[in-house]
C-alpha cells in the first residue's frame, strides 16, 4: 500500500505533526486484526444503520446519492452483479429487483445476518457472504458484469487492495461503479491541538485515519465508524494501476423534486457531499 495509516498520530514530511483524531481505547481491539476492528464497529452499528436505512430516514441515500448512482449503473437485467461493502443489502436489493443477479458482501458478520434475514422474508436470490474486500480470492477471476460500491471504499482500511479485487473479478468489457463522499468536502473532526471539524480541503494533503460520530436525532442509537480520508488521485492511481479506465464522473446535486420532498438537502445545494464514479475494465487485448 502506499500510505500507512498509523494508529495513533499522522506523519508529514516525515515529522510528527499535532494532526490528530480520537485516540480510542484500543487495548481490546489491539489483539483483533484490523479487518476484526473495523468489522466490529458495523457490527455494534448494525441496528441502528438498519432502521436508519430501511425507513427511509437516510434521505442523502433515496434523495441524492442513489438516483445519481442508479443512473450510472443503468440496466441490470440479466447481469452478474457483486455489491461490495453491501452493509444490510438494501442497495443489492434494489439491484436484484430490477432482475440483475446479484452477490453482497461485507466484513460485518451482522450486517450480513440482516441482510440474510431479510432475504428469507422476500426472496430475491441474493447470495449474501462476510467478505473482506481487500481479499476476495472465494469469488473467480473474470466473473462480473458489474461492481459497485456505494459509500464504502472510505470505509475500507486497504482501499487499493479491495480496488485490485474488484479488477480481477470483473468480466473483461465490466464496470466498477463507486460512490464516496466527496474527499475535497467530507467534514473530519480534530481532536488537537482543540476539537472542531473541519472541511477536508483544510487538510487535503494529509491523508488520515479519523473517527465519525453518528448522532444524528433520526439515529435510534447513535454509534461510531472509522473512515479514511484518501485524495482523489490516490483513488484514481488505485483504478489506473489496475487497468480500470474512469468513464464517467458526477458530483450529485439535488433536484428540485427531491428538495421539496428532503429540505434537509438544502446543505449540499452549493457544496457536493458526494462524488460518483463508474469505470470499465477494457475488453481482452487477446
Ligand atoms: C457506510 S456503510 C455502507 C453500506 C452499504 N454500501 C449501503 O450503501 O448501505 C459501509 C460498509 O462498509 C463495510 N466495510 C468496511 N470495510 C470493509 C471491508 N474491508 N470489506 C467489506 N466491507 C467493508 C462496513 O461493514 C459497512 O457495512
């Protein structure tokens, strides 16, 4: 990997710096490979994040980033589809009911058991697994029509590994659609020299290991997440080291429909919250 994202301080220049975020108790979690910490907090998150999703209550998902993403991904009828990082399948579902075939996987055990649960009350053919992204060698090379990834691959510690992955799952001629947030504007709270958050163009240099806090009122549990801020060169490198040729790109803003029915989107009507990318793996040159 070309970063490291240390635990406890950010290097720059190859100096300490102040650059700090929420130093955890991490005596437990020491002894857990990252993969089992970072699967851990999803897991303690899952209840929450099912009801926060499932009623409706994400509206930056149903109001903005999924009818940009959608539109990228387009048709899926007949297509092999894996949905990386799926958390409790709600996206895989949707691609399931537009008749695509469909595999989700994440490295939450629990996610997946709501996801299963939920595919025994309404069958849609989804195969749920506990996956690591960054190591997917269960799934054949060549195999899908199409990867997405929505909102995750901040999420995932070994970004340009889970990258690699989904290039060598893909069918020649596939794509890899992604959404993150957007990586000039997420907001990232510091914890020194003084807590306050910050717009991540403040520091867009500095790549960082940093801890979100979700406490929003439309929470039924507030919870905690680590997520990584990456530059979008590192993303691109990421798809250009593994042959993967960016197509098309989109920062959603939100229709006036979608104001009218979310007001609280009003916050990304000047500043993009997110940004969409679809890119190809380009056919067998044999
Ligand atoms: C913000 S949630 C989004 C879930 C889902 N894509 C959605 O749109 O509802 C991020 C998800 O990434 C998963 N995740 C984090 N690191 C991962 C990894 N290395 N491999 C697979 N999943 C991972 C978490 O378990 C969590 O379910």
């Amino acid at each position: 990997m070309a970063f490291g994202f240390p635990v406890k301080r950010v290097t720059f220049n190859g100096k300490w710096n102040r650059l700090s975020w929420r130093r955890r108790e991490r005596s437990e979690e020491s002894s857990l490979s990252d993969g089992a910490y970072l699967g851990r907090e999803w897991n303690d998150a899952t209840e929450s994040w099912v009801d926060f999703v499932r009623s409706g209550k994400d509206y930056y998902r149903d109001g903005l980033n999924n009818p940009a993403a959608f539109e990228f991904i387009g048709d899926v009828a007949g297509l092999a589809v894996l949905d990386l990082a799926c958390g409790e399948g709600y996206n895989a579902r949707i691609l399931a009911r537009k008749s695509a075939k469909v595999t989700g996987i994440d490295l939450s055990e629990k996610m997946i058991e709501f996801a299963k649960q939920e595919e025994e009350k309404d069958k849609l053919g989804i195969r749920f697994e506990v996956m690591n992204a960054a190591d997917m060698h269960r799934l054949s090379n060549n195999h899908f029509d199409l990867v997405t990834c929505f909102m995750s691959l901040q999420d995932v510690r070994d970004f340009e590994k889970a990258i690699a992955e989904a290039a060598r799952v893909l069918k020649y001629g596939g794509r890899f659609v992604f959404s993150i947030p957007h990586p000039c504007t997420e907001m990232i709270r510091l914890h020194e020299p003084e807590e306050r958050k910050i717009r991540a163009i403040e520091k867009y240099f500095r790549r960082m290991e940093y801890t979100i806090e979700w406490n929003m009122e439309r929470l039924t549990k507030p919870f905690r997440t680590t997520s990584f801020h990456r530059t979008l060169t590192d993303y691109f490198n990421a798809l250009h080291k593994n042959k993967l040729v960016v197509t098309r790109l989109a920062e959603p803003r939100p229709t006036l429909e979608a104001l009218q029915r979310y007001p609280g989107l009003r916050d990304v009507l000047e500043i993009p919250q997110s940004i969409i990318i679809e890119s190809m793996k380009p056919e067998d040159p044999q």
